[in-house]
C-alpha cells in the first residue's frame, strides 16, 4: 500500500460529506460509494468492474437480483489505462464514467496536449536536446513515446535512449531487479545525458528508485522533467531511501486548490474519530508502524498506537497535508456527479427525460458550470532536496506556447547541459556526422569570409557587402572606404615626385627658350622640342586626377587625359626620329625627300597619330564612359572608392595604341642610332624608349595583379617613371651641353664635325648601297 494515496479516499469522502450536508444540492437523496482497488492491473480492473455491476452473494455475470442498489456514476483512476478498461464494460450498460483528472476523451487529449507542448518549451527553452526518456512499459508509454519523438522530430531534439519500466505493484525479484539496476545504472551513468523525461505514474518512481538505490548509482546532477500523472510517494520499506538523486525535478501538475477546511479535515483523522474502512487499519499501521486496537481483539499486534498520532507528523513523501492535485480532481469529480445528478433531478421535475450523461459532458474539468471559460490550469512543481515542494504558477489559459520561465531559483548555480556533443560556438558551423542522429555532429571552422554569430549555427553566412569578418568568424565590422589620398605617405610622395618633374620640365623648358638660336636647338626641330616639352609638363600633371576621391569629372578625364596626352608625347618622339632619317635621306644627291623637309612633316606625324587616340576616347566617352565606384568585393576588410574604367575594351584599345606608337618609335630609332650628324638624337631617342616601353610593358601584369588604391599608386608610377625617362634621356644631354658644355654649342665646333662626318657619310653611304636592307628601314 502506498500511504501517500490514501488522500485520495479522503478527498472522495470529504466531498461526499460536503455534498450530503448542503441542503441547496440534492436536498432529498444521499449520495454514498464503494471503493475498489484496480492492483495496477488490467484483469483485475475488468473483474472488479463487473463486481461492482453484478455481484450480490455471488458472481454472475450480466445478472443482478438486488435491484436497491443503483449505480449512477463512476469515478475513474489516476491511469488512463485503468479509465479505458473500465470504460469497455461500462459504455455496454450506459452507465457514465467520471475520470479523477479528466472528464470526456476532448478533455484528456487536450490535457496531454498541454503536456507535450510545455515538455518541448522547457526543452527547448534551456537548449536540452540530447535527452534520456523513461517511460511506462503499457499502451500509454507506446503512446506517449510515439507521440513525443513525433514531436522532438519537429522541434530538433533527438531521444539519446528509451527506457520501459514496468507499472507492476509487486515487489520485483532478485533477477529481473539485477536486470533493470543494471539497464538503469547504464542510461543513468550518461554523463552527456543530463535531462531525462519521464511518463507514467507514482509505480515508476517506485521501480525506478527502487533500481537506482539497488544498482547505487553515483549521483550526479540531472534535470528529472515528469508528467502530471506522477507523484512523489513510498512505502514504509522505502521510506528512508535518500530521494535527493531526484532534486531539482520539474513536474506538470494537476491543478489544485487550497482547502483549508480539507486540512482541518484531516487533522481531525484519528482512529477514535472515523469510521473505520477496510483501508484505514492498514494505512494507519504503514504510516506510523502501530496497529490501530481492536476491542474485539487486543493480542492483534506487539505495538498498539497510542492515540498521539498525527497526520500532520507525517513526512511527505509517505502523506501530505495540503490537498493534491490528484485528490482535488477526485473531489471536483464527485461535485461533477452531484451537479449532473441535481440537474437530472430539476429536469424531471418539469417533465423532461435528459440523460445523466449530456450533464455530466456540460461540467467542466474543474466542476465549474460550462458558462465559465473552461481551462486546464498547469503548474511546474519544483522538488527541493528536503522533498517540499515549490510550486509555480505557469498556465491558466489553454495556449501554453504564450508562457515564459524565470526558473532562476532552480538554475541559480548552473545551467545544466544535455547535449550529444558541446555546443559550435559562434565561428563555426555545424558538421553531421556519418550514422549518428542529427542531434550528434562535430563543429568546424566557417570557411573564409563568412561567419557565425550565434551558437549551434547550422551554415555560416556573409557579411553585407560594406562589412568584413572579423578574425575569430563571429561578428561584422564596418569596412573603411579607402582611396590614395593627399593625406597618407604615399599619396604624398607621388605627388611630390610629379610637383619635382614638373618644375624640372619647366626648367628645361625655360633653358631651350633661353638658348633657342643655339645651333644645338635648332638642329633637333626648335617647335618639335617645345611640343614634346608641353606634353611632358601635361603628362606630369595628369597625376594629380588620380590621386584623391574620384568624382564625376575626375574619373571622366582621367584615363581619357592620360591616353590622349602620352599619345601626343610619343607621337612627338616619332617625329623626331622620322625627321631624323629624313634628313639623312635628303642630303643624298637627287633625292626627292627633300620637299618633306620642314615643319610639314613632323605635324603631319603628330596631328595624324594623337587624331586617332582622341577619336577612339570620345567614341568611349560616347558609349561608356568612366565613372565613379564603390568595389566592396575586392577586398576583405575596405572599400575601395575607385573610377571604373566604362568599357575595358576601350581603355586597353588606348593603352595599346601607346604601346604601338612606343615600338615603332624605338624601333626607327634603335635603327637610326648611328646615323651620322651633327647633333644626332636617335640614340637618346632609343634609350628614352627603351626606358619608355619597359615601363609600360611591366605596367600590365602588375596593374592587374594588384588591388585597391594601389592599382592607382602603380598607374601614377608608370606615368611619372616613362616621362621623367624620355625627359631624362632626350634632354639632359642636350641640357648638359648648353648649361655646362656651352664650347660645343657653337658654330666653329659645328662646321669641324660636319667636315669629319661627310668624310664618314660617305663610307657609310657604300655601306648603305651593299646593304639593301636599309633603303627598304628608311622608306618606311
């Protein structure tokens, strides 16, 4: 016997009693009961069932000969099971069935509804999703189980075990107790497994601490999460096992009511003082080990009770004073019956026949009238070491996904975990693992450029494109937007560098427009030089549209500028060296190259060559030209504020052209270099360009290799490197002889090195003659 439920039968007799005493409810009739014990057991319930139909001096199914005793309701178990059996036979003789907990099948899905959905908030709540279930080995447990892992299914929580436990009310033997210690110490010794659901009633916490205090386990904490159906109770074998192993448990109760003239009830319970049932004599000698005297009998027992005995003295985990869920529904259940039963009886009265059963169906599962908003009240008890109980008030409306747990007294030291494997902490992401459930996976880091801000991340994600990962992968920063400004090293020196060539070129400019009437001048092509100086200042000036923010106009001129102005430099640098072959080819005798001597011919090559890279940049700036952009891929962790360049192809259609314009150049003057004359400029011209196309040939792959403002750095680079070298290799020479050499810029020197080289002309004209290959050079 369980002392612990003989609250029950006093809740059912409290209320009898309550009923009987009220003259407003069923004033003329007498309510009375029969208790029957099920065992625990399905042929037991049906054999009792029947008795309680049937039998009068003997048991005769289907026959009855005491027609006095009237049966008008009966109160189901705590099992759904039990209610079900006793349901089979009662529904044949239309006799109503009132569970203790739950009136109709509506009410008993809706309960367990309420159940599952809150066992899956706290789960999910807390982030318990690796999690042991223990459940009655019965067609409720197969119920609950099917029911459950359809649920954690949903909710990505993964079962790590199931555990049946038998609902039989013996006393296991030694074998099948060795069996299930065992089973019991193995889930229990799960150290990942720290949350463990149980389903079914006080017989398995009977078996299952019985099983843990035989197979003595170690104790660890663990979070125990039971159904409403369960209550804490012992025997008196069982009453000094420690019950800490089951602290911190979480349990859905039955709603109860405070009642405090049940309380005074039950102080009241002695044995001098009621009427002595069949159960009382045994609960009494459990609860206290006395036995209650019989006068009849008084060499009953070797210890007598002596009177003192209290209910209230009692532990509570053998019987409790407060009102049970469990025993309030009984109550409420008998007032279900009262009620039904009044209003049959008002019905008669005014001559209408309604069965007791559409009444009972109208009342409530709290025995309130179905004009109140009917609700199934749920509470979380929470068990303290002591075995007192702390109860929480959760859910009084039927939605419990509305409700929010603030179980900081429960949690207050540590958040227990119950995981297959530890959490991915934020910078990884999740890895399934090969045959294990999905509850079970390892973590790996998140590929590069992404990440991962919060915990157990299934897959990483992107930055938005104005943010970059940090290094850790778990949080966005802002990206800088960067471009080569005035303000940083160098921007700087770059603009310095041009500032210096510029002021050099203008020098130099100055010096030629000082000297214009020395021979040295006006033997290279006096308006030539100036051309070719006014685009080197341009060409050194063109730097300063790619250093700063782009803008509109900046990215507009810039490489349109660039092009149109290198061209025209180039194209310069041809004329001089086409004049110099020229003028060689004209002073053979007869030779018609004569008539393009002059300043004809050099603006004939340097107005046709800069017209095509000006045509070819306003057809770009037509169909696409350059504009401003933000390039927030290239990088990893800025901005870039960069000018696109509009059409690619156009843009390498010009560099090309340059390139062209620079090969012919050299290539004229590599074979014109050892022309003879007085103030030959083809070798200077040749090392200009050789200077002049290393540079820019080095210029592609490392414009393309490189990223960010730095691409603007090497642009500007190769500007400046190519001018100051046909700057520094055309004219420093000839500067060098005006400023420091000025003897050999006269016109005595000149007439003594003409007359050397017409001795020199002509053995290098029989030279030519042998050499056919050099008329075909010169033509072209």
């Amino acid at each position: 016997m369980l002392p612990k439920f003989y609250q029950h039968l006093l809740a059912l007799a409290f209320a009898v009693n309550k009923i009987n005493q009220d003259p407003m409810i069923l004033s003329n009739l007498t309510l009375g009961f029969h208790i029957y014990d099920s065992h625990f057991d399905s042929r037991m319930t049906y054999r009792i069932t029947l008795d309680l139909l049937f039998k009068s001096q003997a048991f005769l199914p289907n026959y009855k000969c005491d027609p006095h005793i009237k049966h008008i309701a009966l109160i189901g178990g705590i099992s759904p099971d039990i209610s079900s059996y006793v349901a089979d036979i009662l529904t044949l003789y239309k006799i109503p069935q009132v569970r203790s907990v739950h009136i109709n099948t509506a009410a008993l899905s809706f309960w367990y509804s309420h159940q599952y959905t809150g066992i899956i908030s706290l789960l999910k709540h807390f982030g318990w999703i690796w999690v042991g279930l223990l459940a009655a080995d019965d067609e409720s447990g197969d119920r609950f189980l099917k029911k459950l892992e359809s649920l954690f299914l949903q909710n990505k929580i993964c079962s790590a075990f199931v555990q049946r436990m038998p609902v039989d009310s013996r006393f296991p033997g030694l074998d099948e107790l060795s069996t299930i210690s065992a089973n019991t110490k193995e889930f229990y010794s799960d150290l990942k497994v720290n949350v463990l659901v149980v389903y079914g009633e006080t017989l398995i916490i009977m078996w299952l601490s019985t099983a843990l205090f035989f197979a003595a386990v170690n104790y660890t904490e663990k979070v125990w999460i039971m159904t409403g159906q369960i209550a804490f109770a012992s025997t008196v074998i069982s009453r000094d096992w420690k019950y800490e192993i089951f602290q911190g448990a979480l349990i859905f109760a039955i709603h109860s009511n405070k009642h405090e003239e049940f309380q005074i009830y039950l102080q009241n319970v002695k044995p001098a003082k009621v009427h002595l049932d069949d159960f009382f004599k045994e609960f009494w000698a459990q609860a206290f080990g006395c036995s209650v005297p019989d006068p009849k009998d008084l060499t009953e027992a070797h210890q007598f009770c002596t009177g003192r005995e209290s209910l209230k003295d009692l532990p509570g985990i053998l019987f409790e004073m407060v009102m049970t869920g469990h025993s309030y529904s009984i109550y409420n259940a008998v007032f279900a019956v009262a009620h039904a039963l009044h209003n049959l009886d008002l019905s008669r009265r005014k001559h209408k026949a309604v069965r007791m059963t559409r009444y009972l169906e109208e009342i409530n599962p709290c025995g309130l009238p179905t004009h109140l908003p009917t609700y199934l009240p749920t509470y979380l008890l929470i068990y303290l070491p002591n075995i007192c109980k702390l109860i929480i008030h959760l859910l009084c409306i039927p939605d419990l996904l509305h409700l929010t747990f603030q179980l900081n007294i429960f949690l207050k030291k540590v958040h227990p975990l119950s995981l297959c494997n530890p959490y991915c902490q934020p910078g990884y992401q999740k890895k399934k693992e090969e045959g294990e459930k999905f509850c079970c996976y390892d973590c790996v880091q998140c590929p590069e450029g992404k990440i991962s801000n919060e915990r157990d991340t299934e897959d990483c994600f992107k930055c938005p494109s104005d943010q970059y990962p940090n290094q850790r992968q778990d949080e966005c920063f802002p990206k800088m937007t960067v471009f080569l400004s005035y303000e940083e090293p160098l921007g700087i020196s770059l603009a310095t560098s041009a500032v210096f060539f510029f002021s050099v070129t203008i020098l130099v400019l100055k010096i030629f427009h000082l000297h214009k009437d020395s021979p040295i001048v006006k033997a290279n092509n006096r308006d030539l030089t100036y051309a070719l100086l006014i685009s080197l200042l341009l060409c050194f000036l063109s730097p300063f549209l790619f250093i700063g923010k782009p803008g509109v106009m900046t990215c507009f001129l810039r490489q349109p500028a660039f092009g149109i102005i290198f061209s025209l430099a180039v194209s310069c640098v041809l004329a001089k060296t086409i004049t110099v072959v020229v003028a060689f080819m004209a002073t053979k005798p007869g030779s018609s190259m004569r008539k393009w001597m002059g300043k004809r011919l050099t603006c004939l090559i340097v107005l046709s060559s800069s017209s095509i890279p000006v045509g070819m940049c306003a057809i770009w700036l037509t169909i696409s030209p350059p504009f401003p952009n933000l390039d927030m891929d290239t990088l990893t962790t800025e901005i870039v504020a960069e000018c696109k360049e509009g059409s690619v192809t156009m843009f390498y259609l010009v560099l090309g052209y340059m390139g062209l314009l620079s090969i012919i150049s050299f290539s004229v003057a590599f074979l014109a270099r050892k022309l003879p004359d007085s103030f030959n400029e083809a070798k200077f011209i040749t090392f200009s360009m050789l200077v002049f196309t290393s540079v820019w040939l080095s210029f592609v792959p490392t414009y393309l290799s490189t990223k960010g403002k730095y691409m603007v750095a090497v642009e500007i680079f190769s500007i400046l490197a190519s001018s100051a070298g046909l700057l520094g290799c055309i004219f420093f020479p000839k500067c060098f002889i005006i400023v420091l050499r000025p003897e050999l810029n006269n016109k005595d020197h000149l007439m003594r090195r003409k007359e050397e080289q017409q001795r020199k002309l002509g053995d290098w004209r029989l030279k030519y003659i042998k050499n056919s290959c050099w008329n075909w050079v010169c033509l072209v």
